[in-house]
C-alpha cells in the first residue's frame, strides 16, 4: 500500500494504486487481532467515523440516478446532465463519482461538476473527455441507447474555491467547442444571460489556419428516456447532512457500548467465572468488530432510509414537472436526440444562438490587453488565451 502511493507509481498504474488500497480491510482485521482489544479502543474513533463514512456512500451508490441528456461534441468530449434534487447545495470544482453498470460495475470514475447549483437547481452536469478505454465506451453508448444506468456517489468537494491551485490549462483547437456548454439548455438563468453583452474571444497562438468545419460543428444533444427507477442526484443524509451524521454518529456508538456491555455482562463473564476458563482475547476482538459493524449499519441504514423518504416527499412535485417536461422533447420520440450543427441552429434555444455570435476565435495571434480593458460598464468580455503546444 505504501509503495503504490508514490507519485510515479500512482499516475501510471492508478487502478494497480486504488485496489491495493482496498487491503486496508484486512490490514485492519489481522491489526486487532495481533494487539488486541485495549489497543482497538485506541484506534476506534477513527475506525468508527471511517466506517459510518463509507457506509453511507456505499447506501448512496446503490441507487440508479436519472440521466437527462447528454451534449456531445466534436474531438470526443461530451456532457452528461443529470436531474439533482433542488435542495443540494456543492460548491464549485468539486467531484461526482460516476459507475456505468453496462461498462463495469467495479469501476468507479470522479469528474469535476461543471454546474452551478445556484444557478442550476434541479440539474447537474459534468464534461468528460474521451482518453481512456472506460469514457471511450461510455462515449460510443450515448449516442446509440435511448436510456443509460448510472450510479452516482457525492458530489464532495473543498470547502473554497481557489482557480490558483491551477497553474495552466493546456487545451487543443478542438477543445474551443466546449464553449458552447457555457449556457445550461434550458432554464431560467438561461434566458438572464442571453440578455448581457457577452463576447468571448479566443486566440489560439500555434495554429495558423481555421481547423475544417466539420471539426469545429456539429454538437449533438440526446434526450433520454425517464425510468421510474430512477431518482434524482440528492444529497446523502438530506439538507441537514451535519445535523444526521451527528445524529448517526452518537446514536451507533451509543447503542454499540450498550450492546457491548450486554454481551460482556451476559456471555463472556459467565465464561470467564463460573467455567474456570478464559474467554480468548480473539474471540473478544472478533466480537468488537461484529458489534461495531452491526451497530454502524443499523443506525446508518435506518438513518439514510428516513432521510430519503423525506427527500421524495420534497421532491415529489419536482419530479412530477420533470416528468412532465422529458415526455415532449424537443425531437421525435422514436429517436429521443436531436442534432444542433451550425446550419442547423433553429433547434437550440435563444440563449445559444447568442453565445455562438458572441464568440470569436483568432488563429496565430495574441490579444492587445490594453485595448480589451477600454469597455464599457455594461459589458462583459472573457478573453481565452489557447496554447496548443509547448508556451
């Protein structure tokens, strides 16, 4: 476990690095039984907060979450938009795991959420690009199935923002149509950004000519069909996620120091004075880990489950509008996707036929930053400053 953290070792084999890990299990185990129950109860807290942590994602990724759409676009990459309970709340850059049963049910990915929960409440979206063999597949099954099972686990994220964490973003030409994903498809926010004065200009400072419009075009928005199985992206414990752990961490723990006292008062005492004999030091580990399990998973369960009820009660009429909304999409319902290329604009919204003629790309040049500070107060300029190569 400890070699396989190395730098080296972890970006190059990362799932030789993530399984490995998994040994932490019996490393544990074979840990308690060698020192036995008094140096347990030093290493217990940890253990307890680690298990009802993982417990409870384990409980969150059990559920199938429902798949809205998908944004595909030029160069492999592409965004998925899932339905999300109004009332979580993430804060920006943070990571939503990803498992796609019909790919591999062991495999779970992280991505950045590209989505604002403030300005986008019932809807959450991620930007995957296609490099590996996993998003390779999960790229070729969007365009090809009506509807997708995915499991979810998060979103977790830093508690701040800070974009000097990162020191360069080293993109492609083809990587410019991710601008289109600025704006949401629909919404209300959609329709107050479309009414600024954006103007968004990149430079690509390596590339001298125009890459062909057949690479530069052609964003393909599919429209999934909803399952009654499937549930929108919540929170694990609901909006008040502190007020229940705390709830389920107490609870567990005092139900286990109960339990544990029954079990010494009225199993391993009689054991060790009316018998003679001396009730093994293992035999009490073992019984530690067991209570401690059963005592984590009661409460954690019975905890998740009220919380998800109450969570479908919230959201009981979100779902109904949702409902409502998937069953007229915007194309045929035999193909349930339509294609928004650059001809063929009509089928986007107003807010993106905006975007795309607020947008400029400049080939082989460098933008004049004393000129672009001259603007006035009601307008907004983004300046992209796009690297192909080596700076």
């Amino acid at each position: 476990m400890w070699v396989t953290s190395f730098g080296r070792v972890r970006r190059k084999m990362f799932e030789v690095f993530f399984y490995t890990h998994h040994l932490y299990t019996l490393y544990i185990v074979f840990y308690i039984l060698h020192v036995g129950v008094a140096y347990f109860c030093m290493i217990l807290p940890g253990i307890f907060l680690f298990f009802i942590d993982r417990y409870l994602r384990f409980l969150q990724s059990r559920d199938r979450v429902r798949l809205l759409s998908a944004r595909v676009l030029p160069g492999g990459n592409f965004e998925m938009n899932f339905a999300k309970s109004p009332g979580l709340q993430y804060n920006p850059t943070s990571i939503l795991f990803i498992n796609v049963p019909t790919i591999s049910k062991l495999q779970w990915h992280p991505f950045t959420i590209s989505s604002n929960s403030n300005m986008d409440r019932d809807k959450l979206s991620i930007v995957i690009r296609t490099e590996g063999s996993w998003s390779q597949k999960l790229y070729k099954q969007l365009s090809s199935i009506d509807h997708l099972e995915v499991s979810a686990e998060g979103p977790y994220g830093p508690s701040s923002f800070s974009f000097l964490r990162h020191e360069a973003l080293i993109m492609n030409s083809a990587d410019l149509a991710m601008l289109d994903l600025l704006l949401p498809i629909s919404g209300p926010h959609a329709d107050q950004i479309s009414q600024m004065q954006l103007q968004i200009e990149a430079y690509v400072t390596q590339e001298k000519e125009q890459p062909t419009e057949d690479a530069q075009n052609s964003i393909q928005t599919i429209w999934y069909k909803p399952n009654p199985l499937d549930s929108p992206i919540s929170a694990t414990l609901g909006p008040n996620s502190w007020l229940w752990l705390g709830a389920i961490i107490s609870s567990s723990f005092v139900l286990f120091l109960l339990v544990l006292g029954l079990v010494t008062r009225y199993y391993i005492y009689p054991v060790n004075h009316n018998t003679g004999d001396f009730y093994h030091y293992s035999y009490r580990c073992l019984w530690d880990m067991f209570l401690v399990c059963a005592c984590v998973c009661l409460v954690s369960s019975v905890g998740f489950v009220w919380s998800k009820r109450r969570n479908a009660l919230m959201d009981n009429s979100y779902k109904q509008v949702q409902n409502v909304e998937m069953a007229t999409p915007a194309a045929s319902p035999a193909s349930w996707s339509y294609v928004a290329a650059a001809d063929h604009r009509e089928l986007e919204s107003l807010p993106n036929q905006s975007l795309a003629q607020a947008i400029k790309v400049h080939f082989g040049a460098r933008p004049d930053l004393k000129s672009k500070c001259d603007m006035s107060h009601n307008e907004v300029t983004i300046l992209l400053v796009q690297f192909s190569g080596a700076p």
